[in-house]
C-alpha cells in the first residue's frame, strides 16, 4: 500500500495484556489520520483492526527460538521489510529496550522506549529471591543499556523522570508523555443504575471494583485480607475483580464464602468503562505502579478513587492509603470524593505531543 503517512513500528507482547490493548487502541484512533502503526510480534493484532491499526508483522520463526533471540530476530527481519521512520517498544519487559535500542543504532532507525513505572527498583516488590534477581539484572543491567542507546525515553511524570535522572540517564532525552484516554467512552455522561442491571450487579450497594492483573504487585493480597474484616463489620459493599492472574484462585475461594464478592475475569476494553461507571470506588492498592489506565479512566467518568501513592498516583488523587489499616479505615470511613482529570489529559494536547515525539509536523 503507498501512502504518505509515517511508519511506526510499535514492539508488542505475543498475547497483548489489557492495557496494552487500551494504549494501542488509543494511540490508534488519536492518530490513525498521521501515521501507520505497524504491531510486531502480536498474535492479536484482529482485536485491534477496529482502531485503525491493520498492519500487522508476526514475522513467524524458522525454527524454536529461545524467546529473546526470537524477539530480536523478528524485530531485524522487520527493519529490513520495512524501515519504518521510528521504532518504539511500548511494553513494560525492559529487556527489550536493549534489542530495540541496538537495532535502531544498527539500521540508523530513531528509537523510542517507554518506562511504564519504577525502572530501577521494582525488584525489591518481587517476591522470592529469583523473581528478584531476575528483575534486577533485567531493569538495571539490559534497561540501563537500552536507555543509554535509545534516542528518547518517555515516562509518564515527574516521578518517572527522577527515577532515571538519579540512576544517570540523561534528562536531555527523557519525555514526559502521558498515554492517551478515549473520552467518548469514558465519560460523565451515563446511568449508574442502569448500566448496573445490564451488568447483572446488584443496585443497593456500595460497589468497589479493582481492574489489573491479580498479582502480588498490584496489591490484590491486601484485598483479600480486607474482605473478611470489612464483612464481619458491615454488609452493604460489593466487592468486583477484573483482570486475570495467580491470585484469582483465592478470589474464587472467596467468592464461594461470601456473596459479596464476584470475580469477572478479563473484559474487553469496550466493556471497561461499564463496569467503572458501574461502580461507587475504585481500590488499587499496588506495591508499584506507574500511571495507571483505570485511574485515568475512573476520574474521567467521575468515579473516585483510593490507591496507594506510588508512581505518579500521588500527583493525581488526595485518596491515597499507605498500609493495610489506612486502607480499612478509608472504606469503613465511607468519605470518597472523586477528583478531576487534570488537563494534562486533554487529548487534542496529548496527540500534538506523539507526533512531536514522532517527527511529524502538526497541520
């Protein structure tokens, strides 16, 4: 196909996680009329064809690769298919800052990587002593490599960019850049009740909804252990988990104890906002974080939100928790105020800065 708009190829996870899914379905729709956006490496490029990104490059291996070497291979053969004008790793695995960093000095192709949350010490959240070596030689090894080779590192904050500042990287090439929300699906504008009864939820109670991965680092332990407490004090809370994970087997045991507890599994990102204009609080009470989509989302259709102060939350909403106890005192104490999306988020702001970050002049 001949066309005039830039190419991006954009390094993605073989099985798109949720949030994957909703930055590229947003990167897609704000800037569909600029440029092309090419997915390498998905295997779930269709759940995206509706949000204008429909060139897709799995570039399928010749043999069994071990899986870094697969990485690398597919992004060479991409580069000398393609030649895109920028090459941009959008996951959160910061060893493929390394791969793509190189390739891009290799095939004189601008590199962009993105650090999502804590670069250099989310290893000390890790549990176990492998997970945490494991995580340490991957963020503070390969990762550093990878952003002392990129030409620009977007972070999503102040926060972000201190972090990378205080480990040496240059501040020169760092960006703040928040990822982008659809504000015609989260919005202000819907029935509570309503969209309540289509979700099958129940209408007489306070529901508290938590959307992410089921893992120790987003906090979902505390959850667990807030539950039986706060039912045997009181009975008008309804508790909602989306997302899949290790710990969804206890979600379930605890779903078979009480009745106000249901685990929904994922969703798609066009069933998201339901469940959030759906529900009275959103919990997040992550270990590590870095801006969180469903934050976004939560304040962007008035619902409030309590999480704890990591990564850039403490900059956006005054409902922060620092242990358990703080988080049992906040839902018994039943003060939830929602906070305004800042106007940082402004998607005409937020495109007009993609494309800088990208080379592409504005109209």
């Amino acid at each position: 196909m001949v066309t005039s708009k830039k190419r991006i190829g954009i390094l993605c996870s073989p099985e798109l996680s949720m949030n994957e899914v909703r930055f590229l379905s947003n990167l897609g729709k704000m800037l569909h009329d600029r440029v092309e956006l090419h997915l390498i490496g998905t295997n779930r490029i269709s759940n995206l064809k509706r949000h204008y990104i429909y060139y897709d490059y799995p570039v399928p291996l010749p043999f069994r690769f071990h899986v870094k070497l697969g990485i690398f291979y597919k992004c060479y053969k991409y580069l000398r298919r393609v030649r895109p004008a920028v090459l941009f790793n959008q996951t959160n695995k910061y060893n493929k800052d390394f791969i793509i960093a190189s390739l891009g000095r290799l095939f004189g192709i601008k590199t962009i990587v993105r650090s999502g949350g804590e670069a250099f010490s989310l290893y000390t959240k890790r549990q176990g002593f492998l997970r945490k070596l494991k995580s340490f030689l991957e963020r503070n090894i390969f990762s550093r490599i990878g952003f002392l080779l990129a030409d620009k590192i977007v972070v999503l904050g102040e926060n972000g960019k201190r972090e990378l500042t205080r480990h040496g990287i240059s501040s020169k090439k760092i960006v703040i850049l928040p990822q982008p929300i659809d504000r015609s699906q989260f919005n202000k504008n819907y029935d509570k009740l309503e969209i309540r009864n289509k979700l099958g939820l129940p209408s007489g109670t306070k529901i508290i909804l938590f959307i992410g991965r089921l893992v120790y680092e987003k906090g979902i332990d505390i959850i667990i252990s807030l539950i039986p407490k706060i039912n045997s004090l009181r009975s008008d809370l309804f508790f909602v988990f989306i997302g899949e994970g290790p710990y969804k087997n206890a979600l379930n045991r605890l779903k078979n104890r009480y009745q106000n507890v249901q685990v929904v599994g994922e969703v798609d990102i066009k069933d998201v906002d339901k469940y959030i204009k759906a529900s009275d609080l959103l919990l997040l009470p992550s270990r590590s974080e870095g801006l969180p989509n469903v934050i976004l989302e939560a304040m962007a259709c008035g619902v409030p939100v309590c999480a704890s102060p990591v990564g850039e939350i403490k900059y956006l909403t005054r409902n922060v928790c620092y242990d358990f106890d703080e988080f049992m005192e906040f839902l018994m104490r039943e003060e939830w105020y929602p906070d305004p999306l800042p106007e940082t988020f402004a998607l005409r702001k937020i495109k007009r800065d993609y494309l800088d970050l990208f080379g592409i002049k504005p109209n």
